[in-house]
C-alpha cells in the first residue's frame, strides 16, 4: 500500500525556519514508523535526521509527534493509524530543534536531575545481604521505573507549554520512584524540591501525560499520590 | 578542541557507567556515548542477572562456575569465570543498595528464577549427579536490564561523573604500545574533540547489526570493537557469536529466556515439545546455541509452521502459565507480541526464531580488563576493555544466560579499581603528530566521494548474506564466498555518496562510518569461521561437525593483514582451574 508522509523539515545550516516535505513510500500495516522513516531516509532523502536505537520502544529515543499526537516512531504501526491520509510526523513541541526531528533535550534532561534522581539512604547496608523489602512495596515502584525517559509526556503537557519552568511529569514520576522506595530516606528533601509554584502544583489533572506515555504509566496517578504525601506532609 | 582528564571511558551502558561510579572522586574522569546513557543497549536486557545467592533454593559459585565453562564449551577462561562467579553475589547485592529495584521473595529478599544453562546436582551430596535447573537469575520483572542501566545512570548523576552525550568515537590513539586518548566527533555539530588522558576504557557494546534478523540496537554496530582493529590489535574469537533462540520471527526482538523459566516450552508444527530430544534433562532450558540449532534443524526437517510469507518458525507457548504469571512476570516480553505481531500470548503461541544477540568475542583482556596487545601476554598500556566488547574471556564459545549482566557489573568495577591503581603513577603522554588528523581525513573522504552506490544498499546485502552464510551453520563452501562478498563490498564502499553532507547531526555521514566498521567486524567473524576446522558452542561447522580438543582448545587472536588486506591468526590458550572437559550434553 502507498503512504504518504508530511514530516517537518529544518535543518540550521540552510533553512531560516521549519517547512514540510512529503514522501511517498510503500508501507505495509505491519510496519512501525520507524520502519517507515527508515525507507525514507534509506532509499530516498539521506538528509532526513531522526535519533532511534532499539526499535522496540525500550531506549526511549524515538518520541515525535505523529498525527499530532507523542508516541514512539518505533511503537506506531502503520495498521494502527490513518494511512488513506497523509501521515504528518513533528518533533515533539517545546523542546529546540536540532535538526528535523532532532531535538535539544538539554532541558528535560536537567528537570530529571533536579529531583534527585537516586536512593538516599545513610545507614549503612547490611553486610552480606540486601536491603530487605517486601514484593508488594517493590512492585509499587516497578510502574514508574518502567519510565524511558521518552519526553512524551512532559512535551504533551499544556503546562509545560505555557510554562517552560515547569518541572513537567517525567520528573514528577522520577520523583516519585525515590520518595516511595521503601529503602530511601530523602524523602523531605525531594518534597521540598517540587513543592514549588513550577512544580508539582503546575499539574492541572490534565491527563495529556497519561495518553502520550508509550509504557502506559498512569503518572497523574503517581502526581497525585506526590500530592497526597505533600498535604499529609502539612499536617 | 582538545580536552584533558585523567580517564576516558568509551560507552554508557552497563560496564561503562558501572566503571564510570568506580573511578575516585579525585581523578577527572569523562564518559562519551553515541546515545544519551540510558540509550544503551544494556537497557534492552530482560530476564535477569545470575549469582549463586540462594535466597529461593541452595546453590553456591562454584556449580554457576561449572555452568559457565559447560557452557562456554570448555573455551571460556577458568581463572577468570570463577572471578566472576564467585563475586557475583556481592555485585547484585551491591547494586540492590545502589537502589535497583528487585522482584522480592516472600521474605524480602531478592527474588530468583531458572534461567537457560543454570543447574546444580539434583543430589548436594553427590556433585557427579545428574544437575537439574535451578533459581539462580536475579531479576526485576522482565525489566532488569532497563532498571539496571538507570540505577547506574543515577548513581553516575550521584558522582557527578561527566557526559559527552551523542559524541561518536572516530579514533583511538595508541602510540608506542601506549594508549594516550581518543578522538570523537559532536554529532550535533561534527566539531572533531580530541580527548586526551592518561587510562582509556572502552566499554563500546556489540555488533549484533551485521546480521539482518538480531535482537541488537542499530547503534549495535561495533564501533569500539572495529577501532581495535583498525588500530593494528588484535581481536579474539570473533567467530563466536550467539543467536538467541527466541526472537520474535522476521523481527529479531528478543523474547527473554525468562520465558522459558517461568515455564514456556517451545513446540514444533506437529505441536510437539521437540527440545525433549534435543536435551532430555532440561529441555527448554538448554543453552542457546543448542536451542537455536535445534529450532533450525526442526525447519530443517520440516516441522517448521510456514508462516503467511512463506518462512518458517517455530511456537513458543505461553498459553498454559495462566495471565497472572504472564503479566506479573513476563509484561514486557508479551507486550512486543501484542504490538508488532498482533499475537495474544494468553491464548495462542508467540512465532519466534533465532535472532543475533551476543558476541563472545571482542577485545582480548585480562580479568582486570587491561588489553592484551600480542598472544604472549603484553598488554597496551592504559588501555581497557570491559563489557560485551570485550573478551576475558568468560563466555567462551557460548554465553549463558543472565551472565552478560554479571559480565558489566563484576569486570566494570574491576576495571574502574584496575584504573584507579594505574592512575596514581600515570602520565599523560604527549602526542607525536596531530590525533585527530586520521579522523578528518576518513570524514572528508566519505563527504566528498563520489559514486553511485547508498550505504543502506550495501549494509542490508552484508547483513543478509552474513545470516545466510555465516550464521547458525556454516561451512567452508559459503564462508568463503561470504569472505569474497565482505572483499567486494569494501571496494563498493569507495563508490558511496552521500545525500547529506551538512555539519548538522549528520546521520547518513555517520552510518556510512559504522559501515565501515561493520565491514571490519564481518571479515573478523568470517575469517575467524573459516579457520577454525571444529563445531564448538555458538560455532558450528556442518564440514567439521565434532568438537576437536587435540587441535582447537585454544583462542583465536586475529589481526588486520599487514598490508591493508586480509587478516593474519595466531592462537593463545585457554587458562583451565578445576574443570576437565567434558562432552557436553543437557
């Protein structure tokens, strides 16, 4: 079946701002977008630029825009979109662009680091064993370890939009993964940190974030619990 | 630009970030990657990392040790598996208080499942017993690679170590047996950097991509590994590489052993359990260079399910685990069925074959990670290796299960105290010319040539005839035509032009340079198939289908030829402890 591909174009050396190019390939229902970018960039344009590593939504690289919405290129298969339309590809917004659909993650990558992201726990361990906990308090952390750091939630987030300070989603959930360890002990210090006008109370509810997670993470329910622990907190 | 540190570590996934936390706040010490570090292809690993910690049933290192060397056909080095072995326990412990996350046993602990290859005597008295599967992998559901690759990251962050994040290694610099830095370039930019200092580790991962169907990332492509060898160093084994039995069939994605652990069993078109005739005392948990021969020799044999295209591939049934193993323990795995197969593994089985996975083989080192430059035991000064590229080697001629993760964690950390020793003497040694003068040569080279051939045309036609020719089962007949198409492709390599020939994260300039390096590692793997005359784990000779101890118990070491062509072989042997040669039979 013929696809055809609107993907925003801009590469700094030569284009003054971003424009779209078109691209016709052969697809098949099975093939990802990945796929897809792949063929384009492989058999017709070479100076289409994209990051991806695993193809199989793991690495987390791959984050665009397609059909308007985040998603991972390589997780998006083509019988799970409208393929009798054109196919439109974007970076994800509020992030610079590098090139194409390269973006400049500088930023998120530091929201990341601002919320201390690793285990506190001064006490030294045991000598010959593991910290003890149980499966239960363990799987509570799995879901928001799954995190890839994607950005698709943080770049579908209005606040973020409206508000480049915002600490954003991905951040919140790391958060989360420490202040629910079990074994931690620096849970106030990371309340404290987003317990600010950009942080946790930025998020509206809004569940952008939940829809464009590609590991399906319920992360407004992890803000909430956050939030939970704050207003514990004050009393 | 030139930069300074004391160390330079080449590779952000398991073994680079494990080296990285070890290196001493007092030493400046930078890690460049292709890829932002959680990126990398450690993230990717699922069912688990084994040490003999018997939190779920008794086991001690040294039956892991036994697995290991049987495993590894009696290639692997003796000295250095009990190393491994014997510190496994302490490593994942060591990790769990970095604050992986685990799966937890009923009383806290660290849970644990059966893994392929992993056994100990059925009888504890008896240890010439018949050896049954035992819970030896530590795991995090079917995430542990992805939460073992953060957990480092973030203790990275938490010693301030410093990234070079999307820098692309182009050259190592080794002068007078002396390794004194690298250069790599700014993707973002093409700006070549120079990077010197007094210890380089490379810990650059594999190169599953030469092959069409591989479980690998595209960043999979050798880089390290290829520089070595480009450097005039030699490699080792590099004719060992393993095909995992179960990737999701014409895609590669791995589908964890973990599946198999927790009880999947892998049924022929006849619906039959066929490993029972391949290895009767643990069937489906047979290493997997069995398992994948066995799943061609059922193709083979037709009782192969031909699938809507007309290839083959063989059931792996889940069905009989029930939904609340499947998705507690097996999420992930399951959920690549669902996606890019539209197979419910609930209710029907998942199609798979054999993909790519694992090299054996890679850059000689000892169990310090320091880098041999000779068969006679000299090493390059300041120069390490640890991770898949490396070979210790500990995985031989087959690699078990859950020990490439044991392989980043125990020798990263040994290679970051090994660093740390050699950084008190250490000097940083002047360059003789200009280093980075080789890099811009081979990137103006590739900018400004002219032809008609693509870089995508040539690396699918390598990776197609290197699965065809020089993958599960090979023979002289097809090594030698593979070894004359790897010659043609290189001269077709010449006629490559490229579409982009910007400054500007330049991916089609930077593929056609991990072709290049693709090209190198196919000739390694081919050469090194071609010589040896013998079947020996993941190598399998149809020609010389007998493993042959009098004549090939011994390590391939491969150098590019002198003259620019072909390669030259010579052989080291391999260390033996406590464990004689068997047959080796499951």
């Amino acid at each position: 079946m013929q696809v055809t591909f609107k993907i925003l174009r801009y590469n700094p050396e030569k284009d003054s701002e971003p424009h779209f190019e078109e691209y016709t390939i052969e697809g098949a229902p099975t093939m990802t977008v990945l796929d897809c970018l792949h063929k384009i960039k492989w058999e017709q344009d070479g100076t289409l630029s994209f990051r991806r590593s695993c193809a199989h939504g793991v690495c987390g690289s791959d984050g665009m825009k397609i059909n308007g919405r985040n998603r991972l290129a390589c997780g998006t298969l083509l019988k799970d979109i409208n393929t009798n339309k054109v196919i439109t590809i974007e970076p994800m917004p509020s992030m610079p662009i590098i090139k194409d659909l390269v973006l400049d993650m500088s930023d998120f990558y530091a929201k990341n680091k601002s919320v201390i992201p690793y285990l506190i726990n001064n006490n030294p361990p045991p000598a010959d064993g593991e910290r003890l906990q149980s499966n239960e308090d363990a799987e509570m952390l799995f879901e928001s370890a799954k995190c890839i750091l994607c950005a698709c939630c943080t770049t579908s987030c209005p606040s973020t939009w409206s508000n480049e300070n915002y600490m954003g989603p991905a951040s919140l959930l790391k958060a989360y993964r420490f202040v629910f360890d079990t074994r931690d002990e620096a849970a106030d210090e990371r309340l404290d940190i987003i317990d600010t006008p950009d942080g946790i109370w930025r998020c509206h509810t809004i569940f952008n974030c939940i829809e464009a997670c590609p590991k399906e993470i319920n992360i407004t329910w992890h803000i909430s619990q956050l939030k939970k622990k704050l207003s514990d907190r004050e009393l | 630009m030139i930069h300074t540190f004391d160390v330079v570590i080449v590779g952000a996934g398991g073994a680079g970030l494990r080296a990285a936390v070890e290196i001493p706040k007092e030493y400046s010490c930078a890690v460049i990657s292709k890829v932002f570090p959680t990126r990398s292809h450690t993230g990717t690993a699922q069912g688990g990392v084994c040490a003999a910690l018997s939190n779920e049933e008794d086991d001690n290192w040294l039956n892991h040790a036994f697995d290991t060397v049987k495993g590894s056909d009696y290639l692997g080095d003796q000295d250095s598996i009990e190393i491994m072995c014997q510190d496994a326990p302490r490593a994942v412990i060591e990790l769990e208080h970095m604050g992986m996350p685990f799966s937890r046993t009923p009383e806290g602990k660290i849970a644990q499942r059966k893994f392929g290859g992993h056994t100990k005597p059925e009888d504890p008295n008896d240890p010439n017993s018949k050896r049954v599967a035992v819970k030896r992998a530590c795991y995090s559901a079917d995430r542990t690679g992805h939460v073992m690759l953060h957990t480092l990251y973030e203790n990275c962050i938490k010693n301030h170590v410093q990234f070079f994040s999307e820098y692309f290694l182009t050259d190592l610099i080794v002068e007078d047996g002396i390794c004194k830095g690298v250069v790599a370039l700014d993707i973002s930019t093409s700006e070549v950097h120079i990077f010197h200092c007094k210890a380089v580790m490379f810990a650059t991962g594999g190169y599953g991509r030469v092959y069409r169907i591989t479980s690998n990332a595209h960043v999979g492509t050798g880089d390290g590994v290829a520089l070595v060898y480009q450097s005039g160093l030699p490699l080792e084994d590099m004719e060992f590489f393993q095909f995992h039995p179960t990737g999701l069939w014409k895609l590669g994605i791995l589908v964890s052993e973990a599946a198999r652990g927790e009880g999947g069993i892998l049924r022929n078109a006849n619906g039959d359990r066929f490993m029972e005739v391949y290895a009767p005392t643990v069937k489906d948990l047979a290493p997997r260079d069995m398992v994948s021969r066995a799943i061609i020799s059922e193709i083979r044999a037709g009782r192969g399910v031909k699938g809507s295209d007309g290839t083959f591939y063989i059931n792996l049934d889940l069905t009989h685990l029930g939904k609340k193993i499947i998705d507690e323990k097996l999420p992930e795995i399951t959920g690549f069925a669902r996606t890019y197969l539209g197979v419910e593994p609930t209710k029907e089985s998942v199609p798979i074959q054999p993909t790519a996975h694992y090299a054996m083989g890679g850059i000689p080192t000892n169990s310090d990670t320091e880098v041999y430059s000779d068969s006679k035991g000299n090493l390059v000064k300041g120069f390490y290796a640890a991770g898949e590229c490396a070979c210790v080697s500990v995985h031989g001629a087959n690699r078990l299960g859950t020990n490439s993760l044991l392989d980043i964690i125990v020798f990263g950390r040994r290679g970051g105290k090994k660093i740390a020793e050699y950084l008190k003497t250490a000097e940083r040694t002047a360059f003789t010319g200009d280093p980075s003068e080789k890099t811009k040569e081979k990137i103006s080279k590739i900018l400004n040539q002219s032809g008609n051939e693509r870089t995508s045309v040539i690396r699918r036609e390598l990776q197609e005839n290197m699965m065809e020719k020089c993958g599960i089962f090979r023979n002289e007949k097809e090594l030698k035509e593979m070894k004359e198409l790897i010659k043609q492709y290189k001269e077709r390599y010449n006629n490559i032009s490229l579409q982009d020939k910007g400054t500007v994260f330049n991916t089609d300039m930077m593929e056609t340079v991990e072709l290049a390096n693709m090209l190198d590692i196919a000739e390694t793997i081919c050469d090194g198939a071609l010589n040896r005359t013998e079947s020996r784990g993941a190598h399998t000779r149809e020609d010389f289908d007998k493993r042959d101890d009098a004549n090939w118990m011994k390590h391939t070491l491969i150098w590019k030829g002198k003259d620019g062509s072909g390669t030259t072989i010579d052989y080291k042997p391999v260390a033996k402890t406590r464990f004689e040669p068997m047959e080796r039979k499951y």
